[in-house]
C-alpha cells in the first residue's frame, strides 16, 4: 500500500513503517517529499518524427513488419 493512503487512514508514522518494513525516518520523508514527475525541458526530437505520417498511414493499410517499413523508408531517401 502506498504511504500517504496509510496516513490518510489514520495510521502513525510508525504503524505506517512496521507494516511495510521501513524506517520511520523513510515513512516521514514520503510523507514530507512532493510528488515531482520528471519531464525533460526540450526534450530531443526522434530520428523518426519526419515520418510519423508515412508510417502511421501505411501501418493503417496493413503493413506492420518493421523491416518492411524500414526498408520503405530507405528509399523514399
């Protein structure tokens, strides 16, 4: 179970970390830290972003071998 859904329920610090085998100091930490999703400023484009349209289109007409695609590619240059 997840710490803060523990807390939520009204569990001590210190039930919270004898029942999932943790410190204390690490049950407070979780509690204390904010939730932070990492995402990247700029993230780099994909090599394969110039052609998501082709790919898209020719996966709707039933080509879903890899290599074939690839190849496809290739020679469209």
């Amino acid at each position: 179970m997840n710490v803060r859904d523990l807390k939520q329920q009204g569990w001590s610090v210190s039930a919270i970390a004898q029942q999932l085998d943790i410190d204390r100091k690490t049950v407070r930490r979780y509690l204390l830290d904010q939730v932070h999703s990492y995402q990247r400023e700029n993230p780099a484009p994909a090599k394969v972003d110039p052609y998501r349209p082709f790919l898209r289109e020719r996966w709707e007409q039933g080509v879903h071998n890899a290599r074939k695609l690839l190849d496809e590619i290739r020679d469209r240059g």
